[in-house]
C-alpha cells in the first residue's frame, strides 16, 4: 500500500501536533511494510529524503516571505505533486488551508482527511476567517472519501453537522518511564517544586486566564510557559505577566525528553485548551504523569474524566491554586491517567487502527 500524509510542515516534528503525528504515524506504517511519503516544507530543517523509513518529499513552501497566503501556496504545491505519485491513500491533516484546492485532489487515490478541531471557533480569527474556516471545513467533509475525527465530540459534531460517518482514531501518546532530574538544571527549578504550561499563545488555549489567576498568589513556586510569543497575542502576555518573576516565558521547546522531564517533575500542569479533539499536548501531560488542572470543556473531559481540576475562569483557578490538594489524591489521578494511555490512547493502537482503516478503504475502493 502506497500512502502520501500532507497537512504538515514536515518530519522529524520541528513545530507541532500534527507534526508529532505524522513522525509516529509514518515510522510506524513503514515498519508494516507499507510505502509511506512525507510531505515537508522546502526549509524544513531536515534535508534528507528518508526519514524513519518514510520518504520525505520536499515542495516550495513561501510561507517565510509571504505570510499566511503562503500555506495555501504549499498545500496547492503538496497536492499537485500529489497527482503524479499514485498513492493509494492520501491522508490529509487538517483542512484550513488545503480543502480550498479539494477538486485538485488525485482522483486515483482514496482521500482520508484528519478534521481535526473547530478550527472556526479559534477566537483568534477575525468574523471574515471564521467564516472562510466554517467554508472550509464543508469542503473537506464532502470532498473526502473518508474522515477521522480524533475525538467523540468531533465524531458527534461531523455527524449532526454533515450526516457524516467518520472514523474515530484519537492521538497518541506513551508512558514516559526514564524521568532525569538533572534535566531540570537547564530551567533552573526543583522537582516537584514549579508549575507547567505548555501551549500555543492564542485565545482560546485560556493562556491569559491561567496567568492572571497565578498572578494574584502570594509567593507562588515559578510557573514555566512554554510557546512561543512572537505573535501579538504572545508579546501582549509578555507584556502583562513578564514583571511577575514567578512567571518564566520559555519560549518554545521541541527536545520531546526535555519536555517530558518538565512534565513529569512539575508540581501542576495546566491544559487550557478549549477548541479541538484529542489534544496531543494533554495525552502526552497524562503519559508523564502530570498532575492536570484543565479548562472545564467537552474535549477535556472526555478524555479525563474525573481525574483532573478543571476550572473556567480567573477566579475559580484562583480558588483552586489557593487549596492544598492532597497527595494522595494527586497520585490516584495521575496512576488512572497512566491507565487511560495505556488501554486507549498508545501510539501502537493508534497506529494499527491508521492501518486497518487503509486497509478495508483500500479493499473496498478495489
């Protein structure tokens, strides 16, 4: 089985969660025998044609010179070549700027698109891109063969909003078991003794809403924010948190043991996410055994259930930070959230399921 993953700026993952994806994704359908390609920004930091067993197909993408129009420009680019490679299935992450060229899809190849979140409910957007978004998404819905939705809210969604059936294959995610403490020199904190957040700079991930509640405490243990900032949602946080020596902007991380280490030491981690499916940032906060205080939403819950904090506002994690949550309770949390990665969310079940679901497309498209 040939199978071409566009969507992404490419492997090894050098920016996010669809990029994590498709690095486990890929590897792991090589080592099934199946013939896999990549497609990666031009300027992807690696150069090399196979990575992982996968081959790597590098495409022009001006997004450096011309902005947000360039991503359109790479995915027209990744789709074109596409129609020359005669993949059996081409899987599509995400949609916002692809699904605009779908009548430009291989017509040979079985089209599988990831749906990823509600991209349209980013608060990030203007009311014109919303709209675009919303556009968008009904082409990527009709026009693929197949969907997968990586989450029981989005399944749900694809079904009452399109009368779609979708496949559901959450992310994945594995049990981190060589913590090092000494990784935590680097960042200057003591285990068991900082809080974590990891995330985009937007809106909608409640970046704002966690740091203003961590302001107001008196003498908190350092809270490390990693994301980049060199976006305007990102200098604005900066801006309002960065005199509060308690609050350390990181800027980004991409070393996966570096992240895992902070994960697993930090006294709490906290996932704002609010917009989306199976978050990968959250699973792999549970794989580390993090104590998780989430945002109160659907997409949370889902996957955590009872064993977080949750909270919807400034005020309520406030209250939250303020109580000394036991230990004890702590540890059962963070043993079912091991529990959870290992029966539902292991990236070998997430692979075999990619697998299964080609494979009967694939038969029944012959």
């Amino acid at each position: 089985m040939k199978i071409g993953i566009l969507g992404t700026r490419g492997i090894p993952n050098n920016y996010g969660g669809f990029e994590q994806f498709a690095d486990y994704l890929a590897g792991g359908l090589v080592e099934k025998g199946r013939e896999v390609y990549v497609y990666n920004s031009h300027n992807h930091p690696y150069q090399e044609k196979t990575y992982k067993g996968a081959h790597i197909i590098h495409v022009n993408d001006p997004e450096h010179k011309v902005g947000t129009a360039g991503q359109f420009i790479y995915d027209f680019n990744c789709i074109m070549d596409s129609r020359k490679r005669d993949f059996d299935i081409l899987l599509q992450l995400g949609y916002t700027s692809s699904s605009v060229w779908s009548s430009l899809m291989p017509k040979a190849s079985f089209i599988v698109t990831n749906m990823d979140g509600l991209e349209w409910k980013r608060s990030k957007y203007s009311k014109p891109v919303q709209q675009f978004l919303k556009q968008a998404e009904k082409w990527a819905a009709r026009s693929s063969h197949h969907l997968v939705a990586d989450s029981i809210g989005i399944q749900t969604y694809l079904k009452d909003k399109y009368h779609l059936d979708s496949t559901y294959i959450p992310y994945g995610a594995e049990v981190f078991v060589n913590p090092n403490a000494e990784a935590l020199k680097e960042y200057g904190v003591e285990a068991g003794n900082f809080a974590l957040l990891i995330a985009r700079m937007e809106p909608e991930n409640n970046v704002e809403t966690i740091l203003k509640a961590y302001d107001q405490l008196d003498d908190p243990m350092p809270l490390l924010v990693v994301g980049r900032t060199d976006n305007k949602f990102g200098g604005y946080l900066k801006k309002q948190f960065d005199a509060n020596p308690a609050i350390r902007f990181m800027e980004g991380i991409y070393d996966f043991e570096k992240l895992n280490n902070l994960r697993y030491y930090s006294s709490i981690y906290f996932h704002g996410h609010s917009v989306g499916g199976t978050n990968p940032s959250l699973l792999e906060a549970m794989a580390a055994s993090a104590y998780i205080i989430a945002h109160d939403n659907v997409f949370n819950k889902a996957i955590l259930g009872e064993d977080a904090s949750y909270f919807n506002n400034d005020s309520q994690l406030l209250s939250l930070l303020k109580e000394d949550i036991a230990k004890e309770s702590k540890a059962v949390a963070i043993k079912k959230n091991i529990e959870k990665v290992e029966s539902k969310y292991s990236w070998s079940q997430i692979i075999n399921s990619y697998d299964d679901l080609f494979a009967n497309l694939v038969g029944e498209k012959g």
